[in-house]
C-alpha cells in the first residue's frame, strides 16, 4: 500500500512509519522544515527502511499541502491508498491564560490541518473508490480536563470531523477511524503550547498548579516500569491497515491505564449516535 502519515519526524509519526514499512509498505514520512529544521530526523528516518520517502509538508500551510500531496501522487500514479494524520501539538494551562492566537495556531495544526490532509487526497481515493483515513485524536477528545480544555477542543474537533467524514464517504469505499492514545512518553509535551498563568495564580489557586502535578505524575509514571509504550499505537495504526476494508471499527482506544472510560463513553456513544442519526431519519 501507498501511506501518506503527516507529522512524521519523531513521536507516534516516527514509530508508525517505520513500523508500516517493515511491513512492506511503501510510506511517504511528510514533516515539514524536511531539509532544515528536520533535516537530521529525515535522514535518519530514510535510512531505517529503503520503503520511506521523506515528503516535505507543513499541514498549516494550503499550498505545502497541496504541493506534497501532489508529489506523492505523481510518484504513485494517483494511488493514495492510507492517510494517517499525526501531526499535531500539545497544550495545557487555564484557558484565560492563552491568547487568541494561541489558540488559533493550536487549532491550525490539529484541526485546520487534519482538514486540509483530508481534503488533499480525498479526491484520489475517491477516484479508486478505496481507502482509509486514521485520525490520531486522544483519550481528552473524548473528556475534558481542567487545564487541558484548549487542548481537548482541537481534538473534540477531529473526533466530531471523523465522525461525519466517516459516514459521508463510506458509500465510496473509504474507511475512517479514530484512534485514541493516553499519555505516551514521546515528546509532544517538551512541544507544547503552556500558557503563563502566573498572574491568575493568586485567584486560580490550586487549579493553576493543576499542569504542574500532572507533568510530573506523568514523569514519574514514564520513568517507571509501567511505563506505556508508543510502540502500541504504531502497532494499532498497523492492525488498522491490515484489516479488511469495511471491517475496521469507527474507534480504537490505546491505553492499557486508564482506557476504560473511554471505552465505555466510546460504547454508549455510539448507541446515541445511531438513535440520534434514526431521529434525524438518516439511519
């Protein structure tokens, strides 16, 4: 298979290409900044399998998008056969502490760019009448928490994008899955967006030393033997890849701790759905 996976020079993106071409695959590894900033981390991902091309692509940006989707498509004769979209970045802090165009870069990577990938190889896939979109959402695109609601927005975001698009192309023969980790230790939080809310401490209290406690349960958590592996989630995108198209189910929870929940928000929500969708005479 043809796989196109955004965001791919280091963390779940990383793992997951490597992963698809020791498995045959030929993978298009996007990232952007591929012959600057990221130059090193392409090299080094090139030469773990002669499978992975390096693609550059800024998914914030509608003509780097278009440009390297194009490209791939040029190298594969119009045959786009996955979509895995990685890219993405982490946020945490009191929402009264972030700015307004924080949050408007926040949501141009997670959302804005998961829509712009979709849009770009759609058209391909259409033509096939096959394929499959992976969406990397998160256990918080399901259930908020306090300091994390900037963050758990964009990926409600990508879970509400998912759940349409799902429907509205599988009559083209075209999956889409959500898939939903927990905190891996990977490095999205030394990337993240942290509001300052030094100044709102005196009135946020112990809500602002929320962030804080949370880093370094996690630390302590991934320092530990029951340390979670990435390696799962790449693992997971790859089963998804390998099941039968029409086969693959709507979510896919990674979290051996604390995933439970969301399994079961998961299991209730979509009996919700269907009886919503019955309402609405579009069963």
């Amino acid at each position: 298979m043809n796989i196109v996976i955004t965001g791919s020079n280091s963390g779940f993106g990383r793992l997951t290409a490597t992963t698809l071409a020791q498995a045959g695959h030929t993978v298009f590894a996007t990232m952007r900044s591929a012959a600057t900033k990221n130059a090193q981390a392409a090299e080094a991902l090139k030469a773990t399998s002669p499978n992975i091309r390096v693609v550059e692509v800024d998914v914030t940006d509608d003509g780097s998008v278009s440009r390297g989707v194009d490209a791939i498509a040029q190298q594969t004769d119009g045959a786009i056969d996955v979509l895995v979209n990685n890219a993405g970045r982490f946020s945490m802090g009191v929402q009264e502490a972030f700015d307004i165009d924080a949050l408007r870069s926040l949501f141009e990577t997670n959302v804005f760019g998961t829509a712009r990938m979709n849009r770009a190889v759609l058209p391909f896939m259409r033509k096939q009448r096959s394929g499959l979109i992976v969406a990397l959402s998160s256990i918080l695109g399901r259930i908020s928490l306090p300091t994390a609601g900037t963050y758990a927005a964009t990926k409600f975001a990508v879970e509400a994008l998912g759940d349409a698009l799902r429907d509205e192309v599988q009559g083209l023969g075209i999956d889409v899955v959500l898939v939903e980790p927990g905190a891996f230790p990977t490095n999205v939080g030394s990337n993240g967006l942290y509001a300052d809310a030094s100044h709102l401490a005196a009135d946020y209290g112990p809500v602002a030393e929320l962030p804080q406690k949370m880093g370094d349960g996690l630390a302590q958590l991934f320092g530990g033997p029951m340390a979670p592996d990435p390696q799962d989630v790449a693992d997971a995108i790859a089963t998804l890849v390998s099941t039968p198209a029409g086969k693959r189910p709507a979510r896919v929870v990674v979290d051996k701790l604390s995933g439970d929940p969301i399994r079961a928000v998961n299991e209730t929500y979509a009996r919700q759905y269907r009886a919503l969708c019955e309402a609405f005479g579009i069963a």
